[in-house]
C-alpha cells in the first residue's frame, strides 16, 4: 500500500448546498504579505468550489495599527527581543502567478477577472475603488489582522483576564455598524507568552477565512453588492493602564508554574487505568469515579483504553509506551482475567506513534482503527488473527494530521470523528466529521463540519455510546492542559447533513493531589476503564499484570498463576460536574 503522507489531502469541506459555479474571489495585496496570508491561499488549493486569484500591488501597502498606548508598545518589544516574531505575521511573497509587472491599471485587471468578492489587503481608499467590481462585495482586512508588530491586541484580554480558553475569531463590519460574524473557534490561552499566544491563534486564521468564505457562497453571509466591509477580529474586554506591567507579572508566574511542573513530571509515573468491574455504570449526567481498581503496566506506561467483550473474553486494547523518552508507541493486548491482568502481547507496531486503538466488531468481522498522526492518515484495519495479528485493509483519511480517529455506526450510515490540525495549530480545538455509506468508505466531509470547535470539548475522549436511551460523546478539556478531563455530551441530531451536541458534565480524576488529568473513557461488557496521569494512590487497589499467558483460574485444570490477594475495591469520589 502506499505511503499516505504523498497522498492526496482528503477535503475538511464540502461544497456549498446550491452552488452552482465555483465563487471567485480576488485577493489584492502588495508584493509580500503576512505569513497567514500565504498559508491561506495555498489551503484553498484543495477545494474547487471556490477560484481564489492573488493579485500583488504596489499600492497595496499594509495598513498599521495606530493609536498603541506605550505599555503595550513597550511589552510587545519584550516580547519581540525575548522569543522573536510570529511566523504567521512575517512578511513572504504574495503567492500566484499575477505580479507587479502588469503595466495595466488595477481596476482594469480587477474589473477583467469577473471576480463576486474582493479582499483588500491595503488602504481603505484602494478598498472603495475595487468595491464597484465585486457583485459581493470588498472585504478590507483590517490593520489587526497584518501588522507584524501589534496585530492581534485583543487577544491580550483574556490572558491578563487568566481565562482557561481564548476566542478567535471573524466577524465583518460595515459602514452602518452592523456586525456579521463568519467563523470562529476556541483555543487554549497560552498565559507563558502574549506571542506566542497570538502565534497559537494567527495559525487558525486560514482556515477561518476559508469557513467564512463557504458560508458566503451557501448564503449563510449577508452579501454586501459593490460596499466595502471590515474583516476584523471581535472586540474584546479592555485592559487596564499599566497592562504591560500586569502581564509581564501574569508570564513571570505562570512560567515558574510551567518551569515547576515540568520539573514534577519527570518525577511522575504517567498514566494509568482506573477500573471498575461491575456495578452501576458512571451516569453521564453527574459522573464520579467511585469504587475502582487501578492498573499500571509493568514497563512504561498504558493509555487510551479500549476496552471489548469477544467470546467471552474482557480485553483491553491501549496505547503501549514502554520507554516515554522514545516518545514511540505501539497497540498492546490486555486480557482480564482470573483477579488479574495478562498483558498477551503487540496487537499492532509500525514505525511511529500509535495510540487511540478503537476496536469494534462488524458483521462478524473485527476491524481496528488507530491514531497514525505521524504518516498523516486514519487507516482501518481487519483482524487476521484476533486479537495479536492485524492488516491494513484502506485508508479513510489521507494526507491529514488526525488525532483520536473514532468510528460510529447510526441510522445505516458511517461517522468518523477526528480532531484535525490544518495549519500547524492544535490538534485539540477542532473536531471534524466524514461521512460514508459503507465502513470501507470512501469518507466525504459532512456538511456541518468542522462540528466543534472549542479546545474544552472538542478532542474525542472515547467511543460514542448509549446511556438510557441517550447517545453520548465523551471529549477532553484541554482548555487547562492536555487531557485534563473528561466531557461528556449528548448527541441531539446525528445525520448526513446535520449534527447538534449539548453538553452534559465534566468528570475530572481528583483521587489524590497529584494526579493531573485523564483524557479516554470506554465502557462495555460490564467493564469501565479510564486512564489518568500522575501518582497513583498510595492506598488504592491493584490488578496484578501477568505477562505471556493468561491467567488460569482455579479448577480449569491447569497451575494458578502466583499473585498477591487482591484488596476489596476502596471508593475514590471523582470529581462534581461543573
């Protein structure tokens, strides 16, 4: 089979409902434009529902911020001396074929591309001469948006604010004040930098304008005939006098913070299992961890568990690191079995990470789906000898940074979630959808995808299941750090054409002080498994790991594997949803 990181990109998008011709948008720039902009005009390569034609100007020079108090100067200059400039606001080539050289007016080369929208990347006045060719309307980026010094100010709000998660968004204004908002989505406040938090944010800004482009052409966008519209980010709280003072004190924390933790980690053990055999299953609506046993591999550490019920047999399917400085793991068998747990060996290793192993029965066939980031793909896989020996039968998604790929069978048709990184930015903000008639494929993008957009609950955490009657998917906040809990939310619609969630908890492991976070949640056959990072309890009951062979219980005829008694379960309170 081959390599799917050369293959063709499988589309984020579909075309817009009722869009007959592709839409042809003009970008007017000067010669070299912000790094953003060039990022944004090579992801719109990939969609033939959309013409997008760069056009470099002279007279297309970027506007500037004005009016910048100077504390706010003087912490961007900080910044600016300490860690560099953004990538996404450093000045490259305007992509295209159309350069400055075209002795013909503007105007006249505009007018000759027959362009519906027009986006201006200069003055105002250059905006309202090109106005009168755009059917759609002239976007004009505004200076917040491409000044490599102090775009993106706003963003500021909500680190000196110690908000967990930062909006960014586009919204357009026109001349009447009117606001109209194009996309947006949630990210992860980075309280060590203002740069790098504006970095974080910038990277998302290609793929924003190419949503917001798509709702243009679907009509979810008021068109604006021959006027100029400010394409800006939203207002945001002000800040004080004396912010760059405020903020500098707000990084010099939250850095020793960063500094200390990362010092605690490597004291730590990683992650381990927490779970609970039989009883009343964790109730979505109010969760809590309660009685338990824990679970911890011999060598390294296991997460993202899987956990199925096959003739009988309770197995663990998980992510197997066995040396956490390789940063390299492999898919690894657990079996339950006689008051312990046999570790039956690699279900599944190639040259990279893998982790996220879903594995599910489907007309008498199991199949396995795994998190392959590191070769850009999401590959299904068949069982040829169950459950050590698997093959890979197609891939679903090709030339994308997925992560935690997760598989849903409903009403005859197939769903695939994945979180997706377009950009470079995380790969916990955005939660895409595909659709298929058959489990092969092929995977199309759904119409209301990207279907979360909110690094709080967007990453799956889990398969989708049914709890009275409900559907639920479970996701990670990632708003404080990676992994540091557990949602779980209600699906309300689930369709080929429609997709609506709510959120019904949050379920964070706080067993003991030291334990971060927990980010994967599977139930079936009676068994619940959930994994969490940090120190175990010193105190709390384990299942001892057998290696090789499965554990023989007492009167099957065969030598009893030597173990310490197990404890009674003790109950460890999770957590009360907020």
């Amino acid at each position: 089979m081959s390599d799917a990181s050369t293959s063709a990109k499988t589309p984020l998008y579909s075309a817009p409902e009722g869009l007959e011709r592709p839409l042809r948008v003009v970008l007017v720039g000067p010669p070299r434009v912000p790094g953003w902009i060039d990022a944004f005009v090579h992801l719109v390569e990939g969609y033939d529902w959309i013409e997008l034609t760069p056009l470099a100007a002279e007279e297309a020079t970027l506007p500037q911020v004005a009016h910048v108090r100077a504390d706010l100067r003087a912490l961007v200059a900080f910044e600016h001396l300490a860690f560099g400039a953004n990538r996404s606001l450093a000045r490259v080539p305007m992509p295209g074929q159309y350069g400055v050289a075209n002795a013909e007016p503007l105007t006249s080369r505009v007018a000759a591309l027959q362009a519906d929208l027009v986006i201006v990347l200069g003055p105002q006045a250059l905006a309202r001469a090109l106005a009168a060719h755009a059917p759609l309307g002239c976007w004009h980026v505004d200076a917040s948006l491409l000044d490599n010094r102090h775009a993106g100010l706003s963003l500021l709000s909500p680190l000196l604010h110690r908000e967990m998660a930062t909006q960014m968004a586009l919204v357009l204004h026109d001349s009447a004040g009117r606001q109209s908002d194009l996309a947006s989505s949630w990210g992860r406040t980075h309280a060590t930098s203002f740069l790098k938090q504006r970095e974080d944010a910038f990277r998302k800004l290609p793929a924003l304008l190419i949503r917001g482009l798509r709702r243009l052409a679907a009509g979810y966008v008021p068109a604006t005939p021959h006027e100029v519209v400010t394409l800006q980010l939203p207002s945001q709280p002000p800040v004080g006098l004396g912010a760059s003072v405020q903020a500098l004190r707000l990084l010099a924390r939250a850095s020793l913070r960063w500094l200390s933790g990362k010092q605690r980690n490597r004291r730590r053990i990683g992650w381990s299992l927490v779970l609970r055999l039989g009883g009343t299953p964790l109730d979505p609506s109010a969760p809590a961890i309660g009685s338990h046993v824990l679970l911890r591999a011999e060598k390294g550490w296991w997460a993202d568990p899987f956990v199925i019920t096959a003739q009988g047999r309770k197995l663990l399917f998980v992510e197997e690191m066995e040396d956490p400085k390789r940063n390299n793991a492999n898919i690894a068998c657990v079996e339950l079995s006689g008051g312990g747990a046999c570790r039956l060996g690699v279900a599944l290793d190639e040259p990279g990470h893998l982790s996220f192993p879903q594995v599910f029965e489907w007309e008498g066939q199991w199949y396995l789906t795994v998190e392959s980031s590191y070769d850009r793909r999401v590959s299904l896989y068949r069982s040829a000898g169950f459950p050590l020996q698997w093959e890979r039968m197609v891939d679903l998604v090709t030339g994308r940074v997925c992560v935690d790929p997760t598989l849903h069978h409903h009403d005859g048709r197939w769903y695939l979630f994945a979180n997706v990184s377009e950009n470079g930015n995380s790969t916990a903000d955005e939660l895409f959808l595909f659709v298929a008639d058959k489990l092969e494929g092929p995977y199309v993008p759904h119409p209301a995808s990207p279907i979360v957009c909110d690094v709080r609950r967007a990453r799956m955490a889990g398969r989708l299941f049914h709890h009275h009657g409900r559907l639920i998917r479970p996701a990670q906040d990632c708003g404080p750090g990676y992994g540091n809990a557990v949602v779980f939310n209600e699906v309300l619609e689930l369709g080929p054409t429609v997709y609506r969630e709510r959120q019904l908890s949050r379920l964070a492991p706080f067993l003991v002080r030291r334990v971060d976070g927990c980010h994967t949640y599977n139930v079936d056959g009676g068994v619940e498994v959930l994994d969490v990072l940090g120190r175990q309890p010193s105190k709390a009951p384990r299942l001892q790991v057998f290696e090789g062979a499965r554990p023989a219980t007492a009167g099957d005829g065969q030598q009893t594997a030597r173990r310490e008694p197990m404890a009674p379960p003790r109950a460890f309170p999770g957590m009360p949803p907020r």
